[in-house]
C-alpha cells in the first residue's frame, strides 16, 4: 500500500463511514508559523500539531541535534489530543512537498501506528483541486493511541558513519550545503564522508506532487541503492531526512517491514563534534 494519499482520495475518504484523523503540521524553519497558517485555513476537521514543540524535543546541546526525536509522552499526548487511535486511519499534510508531512508519518510509525498516509502535494494541492478549506477549529474526541518507540530503524552518529561506508547513506539538504558552499544554520558546512546527496526537493515536482516511483527508483539505484543493500538518511535536523524514508518506500526500494534506517541528530549532531571528520564538494568523499 502506498504511504501516500491523493487529495481526492482523502476528500472520499472524509466523506465515508470511518473518516481518517487528518492532522495539519504545516512548518517552515524560516517561517511563517504553520499555526498562523492553520489558522488562515485548513482542511476540514484537521487538528495542528506544532513540529517544534510536539514533533521533536528541546535541543540538547551537541547531542541529538536541533530536533531531537520527541519524548514519548509528549508525542502520546499531542497525538491523543488530535483523536488519534490505533484502529483509525492518520494522513497528515504539510504546505506543499511532504518532507515535514513525512517527519509526522515516520514518527507515528515509529510509535507503532500501523495506517499512515501523507497527503500528496499537501495543502496547495487540496487547494489547487478545489476542495473545502475552513477556518473553523475541530474539538475531536480524545484518542486512545499507544506510543510504543522503536517501530522505526534509527542510528546514532558512529552508526552514521559506518553506513556511510558499507551501505547507502543519503543527505537530503540541499546541494549547497551538501557541497559545503554555504551552512546557515549549524556549526560547520560539508557532509558526512561517503554520504550521496539526494535532496528532499527533488523527491517532488515543481507542483509540489511526490514523483512517480519509477522516477524515484531511477534515482536512488544511480546512487548504488538496491532493494536489499543497507540505506539511510540524514538531513540538518532530521526532518527532511524522512522523506527520504518515505520515498524509498514509494518508490518500492523498501518495505513497511524493511524500511531505511534514520540519524535523528542528522548533520546538525555530526557538525557540532569538531572531532567528526567533514566532507566537501560534490563527490561523497
């Protein structure tokens, strides 16, 4: 089954017996607040879950990087708070890609919920097919959703490091950083040694829908990528990153049972080790 939902899809799924818990996570690192824009309109129904605060923990210093994955608790709460339950179905959406979308689709699979889908193309998708946007702000009934941690493969920098050389690891950043041209956010600019670069903008087209998975497939195998070789993802923060997880998927070089494995800390945890070596340009290194 694939992890993603068409915005028809969604709007008849809305529309059925069992209607899926559909949650905004709307977030840009440079703004606006999805909050606001949640509040500008949104999906029917949709409940926002702020990415900051619910969907990643306090940084903590060198480890773990700017979002950490959130404490469970917390996650448990936000997620019962938008009526989330095991035996309902979640989509989830974000403004356009699906690379935050994706952030929430990989952390509730990673708390053990087994029906997770990510809108395609996100809220300018539901608007371009002219579907009802509302203002209004939905009061579900609480959920009964478990958080159980561990659903979904994670690594920690040395195991970063490692797969770097034995398997596939993917930076999802943008080429720039990758390449080490730029680095506005964290310590130092370059890539892990070894790591391809497969941006998370390029997972989309210019309309923000997710690429077919030929086209997806196509991409990842240049890179060496096969269905049974070890792969992974990092990105700056760990956000983007999963929606390298979730294109492997679609693109059907993984399986929900076999899925690419994530470095939470991402480049943000690696960098602020002056220790950890540094790549630049753009080979793997």
């Amino acid at each position: 089954m694939s992890p993603l939902i068409k915005p028809r899809q969604l709007e008849s799924a809305l529309g059925g017996t069992e209607p899926p818990v559909v949650l905004d996570v709307r977030w840009n690192l440079l703004g606006p607040p999805g909050e606001r824009e949640y509040a500008e309109g949104h999906l029917p129904g949709a409940v926002f879950v702020d990415t900051e605060t619910e969907l990643a923990a306090p940084p903590a210093g060198e480890a773990g990087g700017r979002h950490p994955l959130p404490d469970p608790g917390v996650l448990q709460r936000a997620l019962r708070r938008a009526g989330v339950s095991s035996d309902r179905r979640v989509v989830v959406y974000d403004s356009v890609d699906g690379s935050v979308a994706a952030r929430a689709w990989w952390l509730l699979r990673w708390a053990g919920h087994p029906d997770v889908h990510v809108l395609d193309g996100g809220f300018a998708a539901w608007s371009a097919a002219e579907l009802p946007v509302t203002t209004e702000v939905p009061r579900p009934d609480p959920g009964e959703f478990v958080v159980s941690p561990g659903n979904m493969p994670v690594t920690d920098a040395e195991g970063a490091r490692r797969l770097a050389r034995t398997g596939i690891l993917l930076d999802a950043r943008a080429g720039q950083r990758y390449r080490g041209e730029t680095e506005p956010v964290d310590p130092r600019a370059g890539h892990i040694p070894g790591a391809y670069n497969a941006p998370a903008g390029e997972h989309v087209t210019a309309a923000g829908t997710w690429r077919s998975p030929t086209e997806l497939s196509t991409r990842f195998t240049e890179f060496g990528l096969t269905s049974t070789g070890d792969a992974g993802a990092y990105c700056g923060s760990g956000i983007n990153a999963c929606s390298v997880v979730l294109a492997l998927e679609h693109a059907g070089l993984r399986t929900p049972e076999n899925p690419a494995v994530l470095y939470p800390g991402s480049w943000s945890e690696w960098s602020a080790d002056p220790h950890r070596p540094t790549a630049t340009g753009a080979w793997p290194g």
